[in-house]
C-alpha cells in the first residue's frame, strides 16, 4: 500500500507551458482524498515552489531544494540542511574560476546578480526539458515566469555571504552547452564535501552531502510513521535520482532521461500527457486491491 508520494515538479508536474494540468490536480486530490499524502520534491526554493503552484490551490507538503528544507502541508518545518560557510565560500571562487553564471538559494530568497542571464538560462532549461520547444518561445515563457517574480538581484553575493544571519541552502550553476562543460568541476565540487545533482543538462544544483530528495524522503517518511514500502517517488532527471532508488517504488517519467528510466521499478507517461495522474490512478487501484 502507498501511504507517501514525492512528486518532483519540472519535468514531471509541470507540462511544457510550466502549469498543472488539470488532469493531474483532480488525480492529486483523490489521491488525498484516498489517503495518500502528497509531497511536491523540487530543487525550487520554498517561496518560489509556492508561488508557481498557487494557482492549483493544492495543500501539500514540500521537499524544497533538492532535500535542504522538507515541510509538512501545514507548513512546519521537520528537516533542515545548509551548507558551511567555508563551504559556501570555497564554492564561489570555485565557480566563478570556471566562469559558470550562477545563483543562490537561501530559506526565503533566490539570489541572482544577472537578472538577464537567468532569463536567458531558464529558457535554455526548458528547452531542454521540452524537446520541440523553439528558443523564442522559452524565452518568453521564462521572462514572464512567476519565479522571476520572486527572486532578488543583487550587486554581490560576497556582501550577502557578510550578513551573519544568512544561510546558503543551495547553488545552482547554469550553462546552455550540457552536461559535459560540467564534467571538470562535479569533481571538485565533491572534494568541497558537497553533493551535486540536475534538473536538467544545462545546470548542476549543489546542495549540502545530506540535502538529497531520497534521504529527505526517508526522514519525512520516518517522522511521519510511513514504511519505506509504503513510499513512491516520481521524477525525471538526476536531481530526482536519490529518492527514485530510495523510495519503496520508483516511477520515472516518459520524458525522463534514460538513467531514471533505468532505476525506476515503474514508467509513467510524460509530463504532457498527465503522467503524474495517470501513475496516482495505478497507486489507488493498488491500494484499493490491498
């Protein structure tokens, strides 16, 4: 019986035009109306995950930055990872030798010191999420986002490493060329003792070594009373890799690339085609049949 699903969100609950069908918030709220509790698992920031969903007046519970932060639906707080402060500032003058545009993430805010290469990376990553998807119209979709909304640019992110009460939850570094101008640096950002995953090829998401949505699951789970068997997990790229191979039942999207494809115990269809609430259907059917 499932009891606890983790839902990643781009890719995955999200369609190409980044909005919930639908489709999949009738399926979600059966799903909890069965007694299935619903966890939203993105690398996105807690105000910004929020704000992108708002529409869907959905209530659930939030894994945030790849597994920095875990909130309950009623908004507590029940996990936490940041990553040092040496580490964080290791991390900069690394990624600033090798050129990489990046932001940060803390518990409230994303942090960007270019407004305009967000943009222009965000477009980037949903054409890649969404294959036929023209430049033009990413760019588009990616500048009127509500996510841009909610971040803050500011002129240094060394002046805002200075105020003692801020607290790094993750980076994310962009680059539209792939996956492999990453290659040199995933290693020596490991050596930093921190953990890199991506939601796409065109970014790495660096979090603290614990900050994992499998592990972030699990805790949860745990806390929660659930049984890892009583767990599922969807998603479709590397960020959602932990908790596909740590959940009781891994499902990868269609669109998922082929290494979530490779761990995943089930594949659903893509996320244009309401794969989220076609696999919560197969989970209600299943826990029906007992």
């Amino acid at each position: 019986m499932i009891k606890l699903v983790a839902c990643d969100l781009d890719g995955t609950l999200f369609n190409r035009e980044m909005i919930v069908s639908d489709t999949n918030i009738k399926a979600i709220r059966d799903a909890q109306a069965a007694g299935i509790e619903f966890l939203i698992a993105t690398g996105r920031a807690p105000l910004e995950s929020k704000t992108v969903i708002a529409a869907t007046k959905l209530k659930t519970g939030f894994i945030n930055l790849n597994g920095a932060l875990v909130f309950d639906a009623e908004g507590k707080l029940m996990v936490k990872h940041a990553i040092a402060r040496t580490q964080v500032k290791q991390l900069f003058a690394l990624l600033r030798q090798t050129h990489f545009y990046f932001e940060v993430i803390t518990v409230d805010q994303v942090y960007t010191e270019d407004v305009n290469a967000r943009i222009t990376n965000i477009a980037h990553l949903l054409v890649d999420l969404n294959p036929g998807m023209d430049f033009r119209t990413a760019v588009s979709i990616s500048a009127g986002s509500k996510a841009i909304m909610t971040m803050q640019a500011i002129d240094s992110f060394d002046k805002l490493l200075a105020q003692p009460n801020i607290e790094v939850l993750k980076v994310i570094a962009f680059d539209a060329r792939g996956r492999e101008v990453f290659a040199k640096v995933i290693p020596q950002i490991n050596q930093l003792g921190l953990t890199v995953s991506a939601s796409s090829a065109t970014n790495i998401e660096i979090n603290a070594a614990k900050a994992q949505k499998g592990i972030a699951l699990l805790d949860y789970a745990r806390k929660k009373g659930y049984k890892v068997a009583e767990t599922a997990a969807i998603g479709d790229n590397l960020n959602d890799l932990s908790m596909i191979k740590m959940a009781g039942i891994g499902v990868a999207m269609g669109n998922a690339i082929p290494l979530i494809k490779t761990q995943a115990n089930f594949e659903t269809k893509d996320n244009n085609s309401d794969g989220v609430a076609h696999i919560l259907r197969k989970f209600m059917q299943m826990n029906t049949r007992g």
